[in-house]
C-alpha cells in the first residue's frame, strides 16, 4: 500500500492556504458555477429525498457547496461534515458563506485517511477533487470515499479529464483571447483572469509526458510577458490580476487524464449512476458531475 508522504502533503496544504487567501478573486470554472451548484442540487435532493437527519461530507471548504447544503440541514436535519486538510482555509471559506450553519462542523484530515468511522455519510460531496491527487494516491483517495460511504450512500463529485485535440497556445494568445469577450460584456476582467489561467493550466498538460498540469510549464512565456502589454490595456490589465492572484499558485499541480483513463479509474471502486454537465464557463464539456454508487 502507497504511504502517505508527510513532507509532500505539508507542501500540498500551504498551496491551499495561500489559495484561501485569494478565494474571493477567483470565478468559475475553478469555483463552482451556478449551472455546477444547480446539478449538485440536483443530485443531491434525488439521494436525500426522504432522509431524515442525513449526514453530507464535503471534502473542502466550498462556499458555494455549502451554501447550497444549508436547506437540506434547515428541512431535513442535514449534519454537513467539512473534511479539509487545514483549518486556516476552512475559517476563509466561512468568511464567504451566506449562511451559517448550526448543523455544520470541521474536521481536519486528509482526505485519503480521514480517521472518521466506516459507513459514516449518506454522501460525499467534492468538486474537482480527483484531480488534486497525484496518480499514487486516486485508488487510496477512491477507497476511502467508499468505506465512508453507507450502505444507500453516494459520491458527488466534479472531475475533469482531457480532450482528444491538443491546442498548444501561447500564452500571449491566451491573454488576448479574452479582450474582445471583456469589451462586448460577455465576461468581467475578473471572469477572464480566471478563464485565461484555466485555459493556460489545461493546455499544459501538453507540455509534459506525465499527465500533469501546472502553470509551472508557462513560467518562461510569462516571465517573457511582463512588460510587454500596455498598462492602458484590457490584455494589460488581464495579465496584471492574473499574476497577482494565480501566478502565486504557479507551483501547483493537478493530474489529470484522459475521459477513458479516468473513468477507469473510477470504475475501480463506483458504478457511474449519472452524469451531469454545466453550461457556463470555458471547461463545461471536460468538467462533467459524476454521481458514483459504491460497488458492493
């Protein structure tokens, strides 16, 4: 069995805090959208539908997550369980619920040995989860989410997995991709910062042999940008946010595959039930909803 690489996931945990931090600049795809809350709900009111006193693990903080939980505590006595690996992003995330709730706690625990007892939630709710581990951990993560799991449970979760065609964009084409979405009000500066770091995160993965994304493999062509777009500009100002909100995560890596792979993947511990897919940011037909019952 893979061990847990203490110096590695401390590594893992400070990248969050510094994320939590900034949470409040990010937008969709990395937050999850409206039409991406409608479908959790969606699922989520299908699996709780007659429950009484549920309990619902949310891996995270997700504010947007929990906000839309809040309803099932207030009518069906929901406990909402937070499973996050540091409490300083918990305490962040809170500061941006529309809600409190009474029926919500925290645990600190990583997520592929929580410590909690087996058969423990009715679901699991996690968005972009998968893909913020590393290869040699999503079979321990994925068995973990099935011990958790009771005997009706499910697991809601977004993932994410590659397209066919590659697109090998520069970087500098990426930036201004967005000024005309900006001036035509299609998207805020702040959806496009956000939009041109996800496009920039995802064509990574073409820069390596490891199924990887980072802006990491960006960090010549970004360092070649500064400077270079004027200070009046759209493009100016879309590059300026970008490297004072996610340029400070340009250290980070997600892994991430093929549909095929990851499914397979999947398949090794969940049927896949369902799948729900959103229609309102850049990575909606890559980003499908999966819900996945345990197999027995």
């Amino acid at each position: 069995m893979t061990k847990l690489n203490q110096k590695k996931f401390g590594t893992h945990q400070k990248r969050w805090q510094k994320m939590g931090k900034m949470w409040q600049e990010f937008t969709e795809p990395g937050r999850p959208s409206k039409n991406d809350i409608f479908n959790y709900n969606l699922l989520v009111g299908a699996v709780l539908k007659g429950k009484k006193n549920p309990k619902v693990i949310v891996l995270g903080s997700t504010p947007e997550i929990r906000d839309m939980l809040y309803k099932y505590s207030i009518i069906q006595g929901a406990e909402v369980i937070c499973v996050d690996m540091t409490v300083d992003m918990y305490k962040a995330m809170s500061q941006l619920t529309e809600n409190k709730n009474k029926k919500e706690r925290f645990i600190k625990a990583n997520w592929i040995d929580t410590k909690l007892p087996s058969k423990t939630a009715d679901v699991i709710i996690g968005d972009y989860v998968i893909c913020n581990l590393s290869d040699e951990y999503q079979d321990l993560f994925l068995n973990e989410m099935k011990r958790l799991l009771s005997n009706n449970g499910y697991f809601i979760t977004r993932s994410m997995f590659m397209g066919n065609s590659p697109k090998f964009k520069k970087a500098e084409d990426i930036f201004k991709k967005y000024v005309d979405k900006v001036l035509n009000q299609e998207l805020s500066i702040k959806q496009a910062v956000n939009w041109a770091a996800e496009d920039l995160i995802w064509d990574s993965w073409f820069k390596n042999k490891e199924q990887k994304q980072s802006l990491k493999y960006f960090e010549k062509e970004i360092n070649l940008l500064k400077g270079k777009f004027k200070n009046d500009s759209i493009e100016g100002e879309i590059f300026d946010r970008f490297l004072n909100t996610w340029w400070h995560m340009k250290d980070k890596y997600w892994t991430v595959h093929l549909e095929k792979d990851g499914e397979e993947y999947i398949n090794k511990c969940f049927t896949i039930e369902r799948t729900l897919y959103s229609n309102d940011h850049n990575l909606t037909k890559v980003s499908p909803i999966y819900l996945l019952k345990p197999k027995i």
